[in-house]
C-alpha cells in the first residue's frame, strides 16, 4: 500500500509541477461538499478533454502536495501550467465556473 501510496504521489508531483494545462482538485473522502462536487468533476473531465487534464488529489492519501499547496479546506480547485498557479478557489463550484476559470487563462 505504501509503495503505491508514493507512486501515485510522485505521479501526481510531476502531472502539477511540469504538466502544460492542468486542473487539480484537492478533495477528501470524508468531506460532503467534496462528495457533492464529484459529479461536475467527472463532467469537466469529460469537457476537458483534449485541453487540460485534470488531477484529483486526495488530501489524506497525499499529504504532501496538500501541504506543498498549503490546502486549508476542501475542495480546492488550482489551475496550473508548468507548475504555475493561474487561478485557485476552495469550495463548491458550478461546471459553468470552473469552465470559466479555463478559458479565462487559455485564451490569453
């Protein structure tokens, strides 16, 4: 379990520091606003497709990063490219918002 615990880190660390568009989405299992956010992920995954990808970061699992990205509450949302942060906000957000952040920053 360790050993996968930190290949699936390390992957992650490198997907957030050296991806070109990147979403992530620090969440945790226990959390009901991160529960109820689920669905619109799968669905901007789905969107995304083909523009950036999108990185779920469970903040239990891989402390870490949620502690390299000082995450203070989930979920958190950070839109990433080369490991720069373009845009970040915590909470539940609508499929229209975090669609919006994307094009905000792509289309400059």
């Amino acid at each position: 379990m360790d050993e996968k615990k930190k290949a699936r880190e390390g992957r992650n660390k490198e997907k957030l520091t050296q991806g070109d568009w990147v979403m992530a989405e620090f969440y945790a299992t226990w959390c009901p606003h991160c529960q109820r956010m689920h669905p619109v992920v799968e669905e901007f995954k789905k969107m995304m497709e083909g523009t950036l990808e999108v990185v779920e970061v469970d903040v239990d699992q891989e402390s870490a990063l949620a502690d390299f990205y000082t995450i203070e509450s989930t979920p958190t949302f950070i839109l990433l490219r080369k490991g720069e942060q373009l845009w970040r906000q915590s909470g539940e957000l609508s499929l229209e918002r975090l669609e919006r952040a994307v094009k905000e920053f792509k289309n400059e």
